[in-house]
C-alpha cells in the first residue's frame, strides 16, 4: 500500500555529522504482535495507510521508511541524573528511526524504545517491558487529553521474548514501541559536546536547535541568550501544564528534558490523588527531588545547565537574563493554565492571579480528590449545579475564597459543557490503582478490553476539553487499537 501524500520524510538530524549519533542495528525479535495502533497521528506523517504488515516491517522490524534515515541512529548525550553528572549516557535501548514533517511543517522523530542493544547500553538487554509500553500509552493520552504538550505513543508491538526485571514480577512480557516526538534533542546533548569541550559541534547544535525547534528566534543577534530563553519559555509553560494536570514526571533528569519542551520519556510516572507538593513517583526517589511540588525547581535546576552550556557560545550576563526569567515565566504560566484548566474566560491579570491563589490554596488545604475538583468546577459560576451534585465538601474559609472569585466568571468554552463527559460520571482520571488493574487484565487474562475502552474515554474527555479528536473520528478509533 503507497504511502499517503502527508508522508514527507526530512533526515535533518544527518546535517549534524557524525558527533552526536552512531549507527544502530535493530533487534531481530520472535515476534511481531500489534498491540496499539495510533491511526490519528499516524496520519500527521502520511503513515496511515500502511497496511498491518507494512506498520509491522517498519515499526516493529525497522525497515528503512522511503528516503528517510538508511539506518537507525543512537543518540549520544551526557547528563545529570538525581543531580549527579553521568557521561556515559546515550541511547541505551532506543534509537532515532526516522523524521519526518507533519501538516503545520514542524519536524518530528520517531524514536523507539526496546529496540535492542546499543553502544550505550552499558550491559542492559536494551528491551523495553510490555507493562512498560502500556504505560506509556497511559501517560500520554491522558497528558493529551489534559493539553499537555507531549510525545504521542504512535506503536506497541510484543515481540515474544521474557523479560528479568528487579521492580516488577518476572518473567514478564517484552514490547517494542516507537513514540512520535518533537525532536529528541536534550539538555544532555548540549551537556555531552561542552563536557567534550567541542565548540564548533556545540555551535552546530544551537543553530540546529534554534532553526527547527525555535524558529522565531533564529535571526536573533545573540543567538545562544534567545535559545536559552526560547527554552526557558516553553519548559516553564510544560511544568505549569503539568502541575495542573495533576502529573508528577518522576525523574527529572537532564537527559530526560527536551528543548522543545514537549514532555516525553515515561517511566515511574504517576497522577497525585490530591494537591499534596511532596507526593513522589518513583521508588528510588527517597529524598523527594523530583516530587509533584518541586518539579518547576527541578526543571530551574536543569536551565542552569543549559545555561553553562551555552556560555563558551554567548555572553554571561545576557544568558543570565534569560535564565533569570523562568521564575516569572513559570508564574505566568501557571496563572494561565489554572484559567485554562478551569475552563473560564480570562478576566485580566488581577482576577485571574486571585483565582489561581484561591484555587490552589484551597486544594492543598483541603486536600480533597484532584480530578474530582477539577472536573466539578470546569466552567466556572456556570458549572455550579454540576458541582453541587459532587460529593466533595465545598465549605470553609478557603473554600469561601474560591467561591467568591468564581462568581461572574463565564465558560471559555460552553459548548463543552453540552458535552456527554461533562453530564455525569465523573472525572476521567487515572491513579497507580487503576494502572495496576489495567495491566492485570492484560497480564492475567490477556483481555486488551479494558486499556482500549479507558484510551476512548480518555479521548473523549479530550474532546471535552479542546484537546481531542472530532466526534467522528472519536467513534471511529476503538477500530484502530489492535489486539
């Protein structure tokens, strides 16, 4: 079957020379079952009208896509990981398989993951665990859906081979996935070439980096101070959206921040049950460095990296700047998103910092279920009736508060709330309980029954909230999560 007329491959990541990649060879697996197909952004790329056997050929046993990359490409990078600087980093277990352009023009990777051993996999299988995969999907269709930008899991293929893992029961099952991202270009790939003390390869990567991820900046007379800011503004507005989603990322490592800002590479990720700023994700996280409530600290941290990065490139006082401006940034940010998140039209600087102070102050003092809330009062003063059904206690002073800026908001969006999500049944949310009895069914029982109805109802609450696909499209993707 052709390729769609969307499909418009792009190699650029080649312009950079050999400095920041090595050649990889794909993992032959046993087996090649098509567990998730995501047909919507397949077909941002012009890759949905591969047949299930050509998605397979290419997504699972990485047959070269038509004028793309002849081979995939290991991604070198350095990084600090829980604040500990690492060089012997790099992709592990993935690797870039292809770019490509989408409809608005904008660059994208796929890059995978389980994909097989690399040079940097430092003596792991380079497998990636089907629970693993499921995950992933989890995350980013509820980071979606909540208009979180992020990477989209586009395929989950099981391969047929048994996994030995110290965090979860073993033997368990083994999945390849390849993710749709916006660029696979980290902190620590700017880490890795000033460590190397490599200044022209590190000139290189900033007009790379400016040029496909920034473009708006690329003119700028002081280019490393633009970038610099370019980032701080978009990984300022990622954690704002996170934090409002209610999401807790889990390892906030340089490696894992991306210069885009788009949110991507999910492991211990978890949702917060309640506004609490030191529930943590994962295990390892003893000290609670990357806990919910520190994540914009976490990614201030990881600027500065950046920044020292940068200075054999620009001037240290006009870096400083840029990087000086996250905290107002983030605070922007977060106004922002809270209005968003509610579902009210701004109503000026004043009274939408009023609601934000109230609103947060109330969740965390009360510490009553997040989603619950969230959904309850999407739609401001115009959502009261839908809030006095709930079950929560909407009492107190903090409570007093919030109501009292709520009153005269108006819905930014009310044909939302003639939406079926928002006419009953609740937040569609997605706590560690409810990943465990998703996974458990497939573990179990080999019933994918569960996972795909919860991605519908995640899309659909997406559609709810201007983040998700038309109605029609909507009816039609049950059909194109394969099992």
């Amino acid at each position: 079957m052709p390729l769609s007329p969307a499909y418009r491959p792009d190699p650029r990541h080649l312009s950079l020379g050999p400095e920041l990649s090595d050649p990889a060879t794909p993992a032959s697996f046993p087996a090649h079952r098509l567990r998730f197909r995501n047909q919507r952004h397949a077909a941002t790329v012009g890759l949905d009208t591969l047949s299930d056997s050509e998605w397979l050929d290419h997504l699972a046993r990485f047959h070269p896509l038509p004028d793309n990359l002849e081979r995939p490409l290991a991604l070198r990078y350095h990084g600090h990981q829980f604040l500990s600087y690492n060089p012997y980093l790099g992709d592990g277990r993935g690797f870039l398989f292809a770019q490509l352009r989408d409809g608005q023009g904008r660059l994208l990777d796929l890059g995978t993951k389980g994909s097989g051993t690399t040079l940097y996999s430092r003596g792991g299988d380079g497998r990636l665990t089907l629970k693993g995969g499921v995950r992933e999907i989890l995350a980013t269709e509820l980071l979606e859906a909540r208009g979180v930008d992020t990477s989209k899991t586009l395929s989950i293929v099981e391969t047929g081979e048994e996994l030995d893992r110290h965090d979860e029961p073993s033997p368990t099952r083994a999945a390849v996935m390849v993710r749709l991202s916006h660029g696979h270009v980290r902190i620590g790939s700017f880490q890795r070439l000033h460590y190397q003390r490599q200044k022209a390869e590190l000139d290189r990567l900033l007009r790379y980096a400016a040029a496909t991820y920034h473009p708006a900046i690329v003119d700028a007379p002081d280019l490393p101070a633009a970038f610099l800011g370019a980032v701080v503004r978009a990984c300022a507005d990622t954690v704002a959206a996170w934090m409002v989603a209610g999401f807790v990322h889990g390892v906030l490592n340089t490696d894992n921040i991306n210069i885009s800002g788009e949110s991507f590479d999910y492991g211990p990720w978890r949702f917060t049950p309640t506004c609490d700023p030191g529930f943590t994700a994962a295990y390892f996280d003893h000290s609670g460095l990357y806990a919910y409530g520190r994540q914009a600290a976490a990614v201030a941290w990881n600027l500065e990296q950046l920044a020292q990065c940068l200075q054999s490139l620009g001037q240290a006082s006009t870096l400083s700047a840029a990087l000086g401006s996250y905290r107002a940034e983030f605070a922007r940010a977060f106004v922002r998103r809270t209005v968003a998140g509610l579902g009210v039209q701004s109503r000026g600087e004043a009274a939408d910092q009023a609601l934000t102070d109230a609103w947060w102050h109330w969740l965390e003092q009360s510490r009553v279920p997040f989603d619950q809330a969230w959904y309850d009062w999407y739609g401001g003063e115009a959502a009261e009736s839908r809030a006095r059904a709930s079950m929560l206690p909407y009492r107190g002073a903090a409570w007093e508060s919030v109501r009292g800026v709520l009153e005269g908001t108006l819905p930014a969006r009310p044909e939302a709330l003639a939406e079926r999500y928002f006419k009953g049944g609740g937040p569609e949310g997605l706590l560690i309980s409810e990943v465990e009895a998703l996974w458990d069914s497939i573990d179990l029982k080999d019933d994918w029954g569960p996972l795909h109805r919860k991605i519908h109802r995640i899309r659909r609450m997406g559609r709810a909230l201007g983040h998700g696909p038309p109605r029609a499209e909507l009816d039609e993707q049950t059909g194109s999560l394969s099992s």
